[in-house]
C-alpha cells in the first residue's frame, strides 16, 4: 500500500492565485527529494500533507487518513516534520525531555518514550547529552536534537524541511547518515531541499515541483538527466552529472564515486592512442 | 594597496574560556575576492564580524592584536564609522530586515538615511543595487511580505546601496535556489571586478573555488592556510579540518589527474572539462 | 502580511495633506469645542470632520469605530440620564423608567466630544501611513531612536505573530493539542510561548547588530528618502488651523 497518496490535490490561499494545481502523486517506500526554485509551492505541498493546510480541492491520505477529516495531533501519529529552524521547537531545558514530548503526546507509554528517544538520540550522536539544556549546545547540535524529536516518535513516515541549511560539510554527511539509517528501518523519508549534490547521494527519487505543479517525476539518476528542464525551472543539475554531461560521459553519474568508475570504465574500452 | 591588515588577531567572547579567534594574521589587497571555509564554530562569523569593528565594540570580551581596515584601525574607531567602509551582510536575512521601512525601496534607503546621504545620489545608489539583485519589481512590496530567498537578496542590496569599499558576506545565498545562489555571486563578482573588496563565508565550496582569488582555511579560530583556491582545496589533510574538495576536484583526485602546469587539481567545471575529456588510462 | 496599521491607500487630497497639518488638525478639533463650549461648536467640527473622512474615501472604515463606541456612548447616555447628580427635570418615561432632561443634554455633550475626537484621529490614522507620521516628528525633532521604536513595534509585532505561528505547527506536528478545553490550552502555552521568547532574544541581538552595520548610531546629520511636504497649500492649512484656535480664543475672551 503506498504510504502517502494525492488526488487532484489543489491550494490556494486566495481564490485566483493557485499555489499548487491539480497534482495526483503516490509516495511508495522509496526516500524522495522534492525540488523546485523558491516560491514554487514546495513548503505549501509538505504543509498540506501534515495536515496543516486542509486542501482547497482533492485529497491527501496519510496511512488511508484523510487529512482533510483527522486534526494535526492525530495525523502526527503518521507523519513527522522536522522543521528548517529547530529553535521554533526547542522549550525543555533538558535535551532528554524535548525529546520525549512528542513520543509522550502522541500516546507511548513513559518506558516506550524514553526507550525511543535515547534510541533516536544515540542515532543522532548526542546520547552522551542527554542531560544538557539544549541551549548550551550549538545551532548545528539543536538541528540533531529536533530531528531526534522526531524520529523518537517512531512515524512511517518523516519529512525534512532543508536539514543541509548551515550545515557544514560533516553536518551534511551526518544528516545523510541518519536518512539512510531511517529509510533502513523501512521509513519512508521525504525534503524540500536546495542542495542538489546531497540530493543526488541521498535520495532515491526526485520530484521536481514548479508553479504550483510537478515538472518532474523519476528515480533521481532520470530527473537528473534532463538538464534542459531542469533549467527552465530554475534548478541545476548536481556538480558531478554536469560535468559528466559536458564530457559526454553516458549514465548520469550521481556521485564522485559513479563518475570516476564510469570514466575508468569508459577508458578501457577505448583503444588506446599513443 | 593593502585594503586590510589583521595582525596577531586574538579574540574571546565574554564568558567563554575558548578564543574564538586565535592568532590570525594576514593582508588583502583591494578588489580581492577572499573566501573563507572552515567547519561550523572555525571562527569564520566572528573574523567578519572583527573587520566590521562588532567584535569587539558590539560584544565586548578580551581583544589582541590589531586590525586596520582602509587605514583605519577597527579596535579604535566606531562601528557607524567603519559602517562608510564595511559593509556587513549576514546569513539570516529575516533579522537583516530594519523592521521600520514599509517598502523594500525605502528599506535600502535606511542605511543611507542614517549615514546622511543627499537625497538625489540616494536613488541611482538604491536603484543600480536592486537591479544587481534582481529585485527591481519588489520596490513596492513590505519586506517582510519576501520570500526567505528574495529577503536573502533585498539584504544584500541594502548593504551594496551603502557602497561600501569592502563588503563581508557571511553565508549570503543559504536561502537562495540553485540558479539564485548562482545569480548573486555573479552580482558580487561583477562588484569585486568594479574594485570593491570582497570577502565571503560559504560552503558551497564549488562556488568558492570557482569566484576567488584566495581562500582562507579557517580551524578552531586559527588561520590553517590562505592561498589560492587551487593549492588550499589540494592540500591532503583537508578531512582533518572537516572541509571536502569541490567536487570537481574530488573527481579529478579520484582519476589521478592533476593540471600538468602546476601539479594541482582541476577546480572548476571549465578546468576539470579540459583535464577529464582528453584523460587516458 | 497584516501590518498593524490602520492606512487605507486611496491617494486622495487629504491623503496628500502632510501629518502634521493633520496633527494640528486634532489639536484644533478639540481645542475649539472645548473653548467654545456648547454644542454648535462641537457639532460643526464634527461635520466637518465627517467631510473630510468623505472626501478621503474612509467613512466606511470609520463607521465601525464609531460602531464600538456607540455601544460604550449609549451606557454613558442611559445612565447619565438616570443617574446625573444635576437632574432635575424628567424629559420623558420609558416603562415607568425616568430619563431628565439635565443628564442627556450632559451626555450628548459627552458623545459629540468623543466622537469628535474619534473621528479627527481617524482622519490622521486612515490616511497617513505610520511611517510618514514618524518621519515627520522625526524631521521636527522627535529622536530618530524612538522613531525607529514606534515604527519598528508595528511591524515587528506582526513579524512575531507569524513566528508564533510557525512555533504552533511545529508543536501540533510533535502531536501536541492546542484547541479543546481551558486545560489544554493551558497546556500548550509553554511550548509555545518557550520557543518565542527564546527565538525573540535571539532575532532582537541579531537585528541590533544589523542595525549598527547600517550605521544606525551614526551621528551624521540624517536625510531623508522622502521629501517633506513643503507646499504652500500645507503652509495655508495650518495657518487656518491656528488662526481657526486664536479666534476661538479670543471669541471666549470677548463674549
């Protein structure tokens, strides 16, 4: 059964000016990026699947729920987001605590919360923690500790709302660490994401959102591929496929690793010329 | 001309027992483009925030050494004076907003206003840096009404409209879609080819080695290199300070290929096309 | 985004009329009825207060104001006219509840004041926009430091609620009600109110520092975007609008 199911799904906050239009998509296990140049309804789109934007037309199905008849609270069983700000969560003055209150909310037994929590706080390194307040930990840290509130409340399904935004480049490879472990567990992880380069390492299939619309729909190695229409939505495509393109490299390399055993792979085969 | 001399620069914010800053000299001439790149805490923010004269006026805590922007030396010279010189832009852009203009038009003009620019030279300074930016049909919009990306852009007008002779960008495209983030840095590319010196927190390192002419390497508030980007993103130990190569040199590393001129790796799309398209094993 | 603001865009004449005319034009607005006394006084400020909310194309947004202080007007007339330490004569009876003549005359001297007011600020809220008022006291000496308080407190409160906002979904996203019984409410507010202060300390440091790096403690003569509105018809406006107040001064003196 696919986890997350869109039908006809429309938007607008006033009438006349469509933020998303008439988009049918299905979301099966596959971890997925959702792209797209600012303002094209991305953020709108993640909002309407947690229910908190109820959809003007159509359908959303969270786990065969309609958001349109269930509150926020009870979607949150389903669906977890991790906001882009993790100082627009954070209030406990224990890392441990912050973490056990959505598990705690949505209804895990005392035991169950703190399992999952120191759980989900050793999966984001911070079990050594769990006693500091969260504000004496840094901008980076925080971001660990909200994607472990949310990962603690064990849903199928969770969502990332930029995690590479002032990330350096060991944050980076951390937050990929943790999505990979996540889409192990068998969750089905979705973002909204600018980085394509992380994107292209990450994601397993990419949607390419403009206008209110989905341009694009693939595996990533396909959505990458189109380059031209890529552009036309403002995007591009990851640094490694680009210069495989130039070089006319075939395959659609997604990462440094692909694109060097391609170009060696290219090399034998040819015969070599003095 | 040296545009910025730092010497011995040391500094610790208030209540901490780390320095933030430790030791750090150096000298840019004017027109560069300097990127600087080191891990998250390295010290980056606060070296920009040193050449505006923030630290130390703004935070107080313990101050060494000595930094002279334009002749000036920041230690002793005020912040709204420097503000003539430097211009400071800053990586979340909802904060950057002044809060009291209605408009992004007259939320350029704030800085202006307060520096007592004539009204007439006002407005080309305020309309050549929308038009930089690309953020000429919003003249009329409330700024808070902009997307997180479009403010990202109407912050970085508002300190280009100062016209300063040096301005610091610390992480200014974070909000900014792939061909916006592109856009801006060929916004301050185009500046720094004018003679404005330009220095730049980013990482994005693809873009770092392709718009500078020298990169600092920022770690644990020490100055660990400042070269060009070529030699700093071929260095081996670059894990050690948590930075990854662009990737198009990462690539080049992979196939063994360096540039035969200078024994270093490719950085840019257009370098590392001209070394991988004609690459035998 | 909602600023906290009342303005109504309509680029109108009385629009175009400086805020300080229309500051003065308070002043005279209450001063007069007050030196005069008497109603006529009061009611003639009152209509021509109404015309100019006409010409300004705002009446509309006025009659609600007036609307809610009806409500707090017809108290004060019921029981002034009741209760009014000087009544003395029964004007008439309304279900064997008497209503004195003395007490309405006293409370509709109350309303035409009040509404009088009403509606001189109105026409400064309606038609100005709140940072050309401060603009303007700033140019008359108002400390540019308390102008960027007023100005920055009506767009920066609406900037917050926002904020609040986006704390309150990521709090339903973590499961948490906000609706339902008192108890729940009560509940929330923690976690909802944790992350504003937090975040307001935090986005309040930032903001100074990018005030002092646009030179706002500069000490530099400052200039302004806008240019004042010198023109003789706002001259000729507040010429009226004193000598409209000296008259009725020595009008009160003489009789």
């Amino acid at each position: 059964m696919n986890k997350i199911e869109i039908r006809n799904l429309v938007f607008h906050y006033t009438a006349g000016e469509p933020i998303l239009n008439d988009i049918s998509l299905a979301f099966d296990a596959r971890s997925t990026a959702i792209i797209g140049q600012n303002g094209a309804g991305k953020t709108t789109f993640v909002k309407l699947l947690k229910g908190l934007l109820k959809p003007v037309g159509g359908d959303v199905v969270i786990n065969g729920i309609n958001t349109s008849d269930a509150t926020v609270a009870a979607l949150a069983r389903h669906i977890g987001l991790v906001f882009q700000n993790p100082n627009d969560q954070i209030f406990k003055n224990k890392v441990l605590d912050e973490v056990m209150f959505g598990p705690l909310n949505i209804g895990q037994s005392q035991d169950e919360a703190r399992e999952r929590a120191d759980a989900a706080l050793a999966m984001v390194g911070l079990a050594g923690r769990i006693n500091d307040n969260p504000y004496d930990l840094s901008l980076s840290e925080r971001k660990l500790i909200s994607i472990a509130s949310i990962v603690a409340m064990n849903t199928e399904i969770i969502i990332f709302d930029e995690p590479t935004i002032a990330q350096d480049f060991s944050g980076k490879e951390h937050i990929k660490a943790i999505i990979r472990d996540l889409v192990a567990q068998g969750k089905l992880v979705l973002t909204i994401i600018h980085d394509m380069d992380f994107v292209a390492e990450t994601f397993e299939r990419t949607l390419v959102f403009a206008q209110g619309r989905v341009l694009l729909d693939g595996s990533t190695r396909e959505v990458f591929a189109e380059e031209e229409v890529l552009r036309q939505a403002h995007l591009e495509p990851p640094h490694v496929t680009q210069l495989a393109h130039r070089t006319g490299l075939p395959g659609t390399p997604l990462t440094v690793e692909e694109f060097v055993r391609e170009k060696r792979a290219q090399g034998a085969m040819r015969p070599v010329t003095p | 001309m040296k545009k910025i001399v730092v010497e011995g620069l040391k500094y610790r914010y208030p209540l901490t027992a780390e320095l933030a800053l430790n030791d750090v000299s150096f000298e840019i001439e004017k027109g560069e483009f300097i990127g600087i790149i080191g891990r998250n805490l390295a010290g980056k923010s606060t070296l920009c925030q040193a050449l505006m004269g923030l630290v130390p006026h703004f935070y107080k805590g313990a101050y060494g050494g000595s930094v002279t922007v334009d002749g000036l030396n920041v230690a002793q010279t005020e912040i709204c004076e420097l503000a003539r010189k430097v211009g400071l832009v800053f990586q979340n852009p909802f904060t950057q907003v002044s809060g009291s203009k209605m408009t992004v038009y007259e939320e350029l003009a704030f800085g202006l206003e307060n520096l007592g620019v004539p009204r007439a030279e006002m407005m080309p300074r305020i309309e050549s840096a929308m038009a930089l930016l690309g953020i000429e049909r919003f003249g009329k919009r409330n700024p808070f009404d902009l997307s997180g990306g479009q403010m990202q852009r109407m912050a970085i007008a508002s300190v280009i409209a100062m016209a300063p002779d040096i301005i610091v960008l610390d992480e200014p495209t974070s909000q900014l879609d792939p061909q916006g983030s592109e856009e801006v840095f060929q916004a301050i590319q185009a500046l720094s080819r004018q003679g404005m010196t330009v220095i730049m927190v980013e990482h994005k390192m693809e873009k770092i080695a392709r718009y500078s002419d020298r990169v600092m390497l920022l770690d644990h508030g020490r100055l660990v290199d400042f070269d060009t980007p070529e030699r700093v993103f071929s260095r081996d130990d670059l894990a050690q300070y948590g930075i990854a190569a662009p990737i198009f040199a990462r690539i080049c590393q992979g196939l063994g290929i360096r540039t035969p001129q200078t024994g270093l790796y490719p950085m840019t799309l257009d370098d590392a096309y001209d070394q991988v398209v004609n690459w035998h094993e | 985004m909602k600023a906290l603001s009342l303005y109504q865009d309509n680029g109108t004449l009385i629009h175009r009329v400086d805020p300080i005319s229309k500051l003065l034009y308070i002043a005279a607005a209450i001063f007069i009825p007050v030196v005069l006394t008497g109603f006529t006084a009061g009611l003639a400020m009152l209509g021509l207060s109404l015309m100019l909310l006409v010409l300004a194309r705002v009446l509309r947004k006025v009659v609600p104001l007036i609307g809610f202080s009806m409500l707090v007007l017809i108290s004060v007339v019921i029981i002034q006219g009741l209760f009014y330490a000087g009544n003395r004569q029964v004007m008439f009876a309304l279900g064997g509840v008497h209503f004195y003549r003395e007490g309405l005359l006293f409370s509709a001297a109350i309303c035409v004041r009040v509404l009088n007011i009403l509606c001189a600020f109105a026409l400064l809220v309606l038609t100005t926009r709140p940072s050309d008022l401060i603009e303007s006291l700033v140019r008359q000496g108002l400390s540019p430091h308390f102008g960027y308080v007023l100005s920055s407190v009506l767009q920066i409160i609406p900037q917050m609620t926002g904020t609040m906002e986006t704390i309150t979904d990521a709090q339903r996203s973590r499961g948490m009600e906000t609706e339902g019984s008192l108890m729940v409410r009560l509940r929330a507010f923690l976690p909802l109110i944790g992350p504003v202060v937090m975040n307001s300390l935090v986005s309040t440091r930032e903001r100074s520092l990018a005030l002092e790096v646009r030179a706002f403690s500069s000490r530099a003569q400052k200039t302004f975007l806008n240019e004042e509105r010198v023109s003789t018809s706002n001259r000729v406006i507040k010429i009226v609008l004193l000598a409209a107040m000296a008259a009725a001064v020595a009008w009160r003196v003489v009789s």
